[in-house]
C-alpha cells in the first residue's frame, strides 16, 4: 500500500514538472497564442492533457504489463517525431498567423487553430515519444506492476494538470495583448518561430542519437 502511495505521489510531482519542459510549453504556445482567452486556452492544454494521458498510459501500461522496455533506436525514432511536429506547427502557425479583426469583428481573434483537436494530436506525439522511458522508470521504481500502471497515470494527470495551470495564468496576459493586433500578430510568429528552432534542435539530436546507438 505504502509503495503504491509513494509511486503515486512521485508520479503526479514528476508530472507537473514534465509539464513545464521546452517542447510541451513551445508546443502548446503556437495552438494557443492566437486565440488566448482564459477559457480557451485551458480548453487546448486539457485536450493536451487527455491526448498526452491517453497514449502514455497505454502504450506504457502494456510495456509494463509485459515487463518489456522499448529499444534505444525505436525510442529515439519516436522523439524524432517530435521535432517533426514542433517543425510542423510552427511553419503552419507561420501560415495562418492572425489578421487584423473587421471593425464588425472587434473584440475577436483568429485562432492559428480552431478547436482542440490539434492540441489532442500534439499531446498523442508527445506521449508516445515519451511513454518507452516512463515505462522503463516505472518498472525500475516499484515490484508491483499494478503501482507503476497507476504511477504513470499519474505522471500523466500531474503533466494535464501542470499545462491547464500554465495556460490558465497565461490566458489574462495573452488575452490583454492580443487586443493589439500587431502584438497579436507578433506573439503568433514569436511561438512560431521558437516552435520552429526546437523542433529542428530537436531533431538533430535523435538523429545524433540513432546514429551513435
């Protein structure tokens, strides 16, 4: 009981924490930073969440289940995927950026996406390349297979957690700039070009890692 306990609390501190790392923030920046409002924000980072959770406790839920880990290569190819994606996102926020609102429009924002369902799609890459390594640290943690199943659900409810929190107290801040539509304009090719940078950092280094492995 003891050790589910602490797997449990381990897992959910080491989500929130995962949640604050570079490609989940840049990710989530260049769905949200054309449609900021509070509420929409929060919507896109739990749409996050759920795609992120949902795939990390699968996949990794059968590897712990079969007392397997994924090989080095296959992991590194799944991280690949993720600079792929950071690339994507931001070259598309680029694309579609935010135009100056109508004077019937006032008040709105053009989203570089317009629902969650982007959010959902990033949050599943990010699970997947993450859910081999989680796995293999989970099984090392704790004897019980049931203990690290519900460690890493944890791990993805802290990470949901950690991003809706985020983009809560993001929400105000974006939402004061983009009532400037350059500001708004700017905060968009901002995220975009950040996303663009650690995507392709990103990806030199799994292919450094596929090559040295």
């Amino acid at each position: 009981m003891l050790e589910s306990v602490l797997a449990g609390a381990v897992g959910l501190t080491q989500g929130l924490r995962h949640a604050l790392e570079p490609d989940h923030v840049t990710a989530l920046a260049t769905v949200v930073a054309g449609g900021p409002s509070t509420r929409r924000s929060v919507g896109y980072a739990a749409a996050w969440g759920l795609g992120h959770g949902a795939v990390l406790v699968s996949l990794g839920g059968t590897l712990v289940l079969a007392g397997t880990v994924l090989p080095p290569r296959v992991g590194e190819a799944l991280e690949l995927l993720v600079g792929v994606m950071l690339v994507v996102l931001g070259v598309r926020a680029l694309g579609l950026g935010v135009r100056a609102p109508d004077p019937a429009e006032a008040g709105h924002t053009h989203a570089p996406a317009r629902g969650p369902a982007p959010a959902f799609l990033v949050g599943c890459v990010h699970g997947l390349a993450g859910s081999g390594a989680l796995a293999a640290m989970a099984l090392g943690a704790t004897a019980s297979r049931g203990a690290a199943i519900a460690g890493l659900a944890l791990y993805a409810a802290g990470a949901a957690l950690g991003m809706m929190l985020l983009a809560g107290a993001a929400g105000p801040v974006l939402g004061r700039l983009a009532r400037a539509p350059r500001s708004a304009t700017a905060l968009v090719q901002l995220a975009a070009a950040a996303s663009i940078l650690l995507g392709v950092v990103w990806f030199a280094r799994s292919v450094a890692g596929i090559v040295a492995g």
